[in-house]
C-alpha cells in the first residue's frame, strides 16, 4: 500500500488552508488558495507529479492561483454548480478588490465516486455556504472547505447561500462525523 501523505499550505488572503495530498509519486492539490510558489516548490522537492487541482467550491481565496496550475497543464476540477463562480463576479474577489485570474474548470463533478489516477475520489455535494460547495473524501482525509471547520460553519450570508441548505448538509455529512477521518478544514 502505498501510504497517502498530507502537506498544508496556508494563503495570506483570508487564512485560507490549501493541501497537497500524494504518495511517492504522484500528488492533488485541494483549494491552493494563492501559494502556487509554495505548493510548486513542495511539489519539486519531493519530486511529485500533480494529477489535479480539487477545488471546494469557487470562492477566490481558494482558488486564486488556479490560473497558474491550469497553464502548467493540470486539470481543474469543481462542482457544476459553483463552476460559473471562477469567471464571474461569484467568486467574490471584487468585495476585497482583489485581482482574479479568471479561468474555466477542466471536468465539473457531481456528488458520487471517481478515480485521478491511482486516488480515489469521494465528492459530497453540501450546499448551504454555496451552492456548488462539495466535501471530498480521500483515503483517511476529509476536506471540508468552507462547509464546516472545527469550530463552526461556513458563512450563508452570501448571494447563492442557503442556511437550511447547509443545516441539511451537515445532516447529510453525520454518519461521516462518526468515523476517524483526519478532517482538513478551508480556514
Ligand atoms: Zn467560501
Ligand atoms: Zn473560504
């Protein structure tokens, strides 16, 4: 077996928490906020080979350096539901007046099962912070984006929020409260 790794990166805009999950060869990346420097040098160190950029939902802070992933050739995947988010005002980046390298998705998921690679992906579709907002499980992790962190919720006061959205969501998430998974948090 070939153990599955975790490396955390932290954004300056908004604390934003990105990760590179991988194993001896091969790497994802989660929600890379803007530290692309910091995740390609990583990524050279340990001498990895990114498979795809996952993405949480399309909120800027965590997909800011996207861009930049997309132009080296990696696939960019997120939920159909907040894909719109990564070329349009719905990524919130003009609230902070802060630039976005727009850019448009590689493959839009929908909740259910699928393979990278050698990584099997889970992708949870939890609405509520947005509308595309996804959890993924991999392996042991659980990445919950801006769904939940440890101590609280994501907001629900923006344009595509849902309150009862997202109380429904975290019902929907309960049985997976119950299992040790190493929980990575959006912020
Ligand atoms: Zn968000
Ligand atoms: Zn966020």
């Amino acid at each position: 077996m070939n153990q599955l790794k975790i490396q955390k990166f932290v954004s300056n805009v908004l604390i934003e928490n990105g990760y590179v999950l991988y194993n001896d060869v091969h790497a994802l990346v989660i929600d890379p906020g803007n530290v692309y420097n910091d995740i390609v040098s990583f990524l050279k160190q340990n001498k990895l080979k990114v498979l795809g950029v996952l993405l949480t939902h399309g909120h800027f802070d965590h997909c800011l350096s996207c861009k930049h992933f997309q132009d080296d050739g990696i696939a960019i995947y997120i939920h159909k539901y907040d894909s719109d988010k990564l070329y349009t005002d719905g990524n919130l980046s003009k609230m902070l007046n802060i630039d976005f390298p727009v850019f448009y998705a590689d493959y839009l998921l929908e909740e259910g099962f699928f393979e990278i690679g050698e990584f099997k992906v889970e992708v949870i579709h939890t609405p509520g912070h947005s509308r595309g907002s996804v959890c993924y499980v991999i392996d042991d992790y659980f990445f919950s984006g801006d769904t939940f962190f440890k101590d609280g919720v994501g907001r629900t006061d923006f344009y595509d929020s849902s309150f009862i959205d997202l109380r429904n969501s975290l019902m929907k998430l309960t049985p997976y409260f119950k299992k040790p998974y190493i929980f990575c948090y959006g912020h």
